[in-house]
C-alpha cells in the first residue's frame, strides 16, 4: 500500500478515536446525574415536607392558644356562679358555659387532627429520608466507578494524543493538507472503506476502474461522487 495512504488511513482512525472520547466522558457523566438529580427531587421533598409540619406546629400552637382562652372563659363562668341573682342571670351564664365547652371540644379535636397529620408527615419524612441515604450510598459508588472510567478514557485519549502528534511529525504536509481539506467537510468520514464496490461515505458504487486503483492502492484515490479517500481493508476481506 502506498505509504502516504497508510499514513491517512493511520490519522484518519486516530481522529476518529479521539472523537469518540467525549461522548463516551459525557455517557459517564449522564449516568451519574440521573441519580443526582433523583436525589434532588428527594431533597425538595424533604423541603416540602418539612415546610408541611412546621405550617402544622403554627397551627398547633395557635389552636393552643385558643383553648387556653377558651378554658379561661370557662373558668370566669365557673366563678361567676356565686354571683348570681336571678333565674336569667343563671340561664345566661349555663348558656355562657355549654358554648365555652363545645368550643373546648371542637379545638381538642382540631389539636388531634394536627397531632395525626404531624405523625404522618414524621412517617412520610423518615420513608423519603431513607430513599435518599440510599441514593446518596450509590451516588458515592457510581461516583467512583464514573471517575475511574473517565480516567481511563482520558489516559487511553492520551495514548492516542501522541501516536497522532508522532504521525503528523512525519506526514507529508501536502497529504496533510489534502486529508484536512476533506474532513473539513466530512467530519470523521474523510477516509471510507469501500465495501460491495461501494463508496462507505456516500454509499455510491465506484466503476471498475477506480475499484481496481483503490485495490491496488498504489495512489491515494478519492470517490468520484462525493471526493472522500478511498481504501480496502484487506484482499480476503472484501466482498
Ligand atoms: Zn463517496
């Protein structure tokens, strides 16, 4: 094979390689923030939830004070009782008693409310809690094995760093020149297989004379539909 195509193949795959690096980097990444943002949802929830009971404690503590007002005020009718001078007076202030004690009992039974939906919410805290320490457990671990594999990425990106900066020590600048004109426009595809007498880039066929000059692979040659760089892999692998 004429050295300068070898020279193309050899770049061209070692670009390739090195454009696959960030997508597989951001893979890792992508991986790792499904579970943090799981864990963030966890977290507004434990917001929420404790926004919830600290709304209930307001509550609480106000129907408390109400009650306290409410048994005052039953607590002045008690008193009252000797001072009264009439049939009416009493009537009133039995009245005046009865509605103080059902208010008593509507505001005990407010305060049980609260207490249930308190514990509900202490119960429904501890659950999400729970979900989360876990997600925290595995984000440590995939944090682990996310950074491990970047790393090996980047090492192994690297490696191909410098056989690339080797090769374009001792690559023919017009080759050069000539690959990075095409690439420009066909990205990773500057250099294509031909398989089935077929163009890999356009998936064109190219005419028996050109396939014969690529086999050969004598010159560097280019499809005539579309202009990548031409190769065949090897003779016992073309079909
Ligand atoms: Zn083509």
């Amino acid at each position: 094979m004429n050295k300068y195509l070898e020279q193309i193949i050899e770049l061209s795959d070692y670009d390739k390689e090195i454009g696959v690096f960030e997508p597989k980097i951001e893979e890792q990444k992508a991986k790792l923030e499904v579970f943090l943002s799981s864990a963030n949802e966890l977290k507004s929830k434990i917001e929420e939830i404790n926004t919830q009971m600290e709304a209930i404690k307001t509550k609480k503590s106000k129907a408390n004070i109400h009650l306290g007002e409410l048994k005052d005020k039953l607590d002045d009718a008690a008193k009252k009782y000797s001072e009264v001078n009439n049939e009416k007076e009493l009537k009133a202030l039995q009245i005046q008693e009865e509605v103080a004690k059902d208010q008593i009992a509507f505001a005990n039974e407010e305060l049980n409310r609260f207490d249930k939906s308190f514990e509900i919410k202490e119960e429904e805290l501890k659950e999400v809690q729970e979900h989360l320490d876990k997600e925290e457990e595995d984000i440590k671990e995939i944090q682990i094995a996310v950074d491990e594999k970047i790393e090996e990425l980047n090492k192994q990106r690297h490696e191909v760093d410098i056989q690339r900066a080797k090769l374009l020590e001792v690559i023919d600048g017009k080759i050069l020149t000539f690959y990075q004109k095409i690439k420009r426009w066909a990205g990773q595809s500057a250099v294509v297989e031909v398989k089935k007498q077929a163009c890999y880039g356009c998936y064109m066929k190219i005419n028996d004379k050109i396939f014969l000059e690529v086999k050969k692979a004598e010159e560097i040659a280019t499809c005539p539909h579309c202009g990548r760089i031409l190769y065949v892999k090897a003779e016992s692998e073309e079909k």
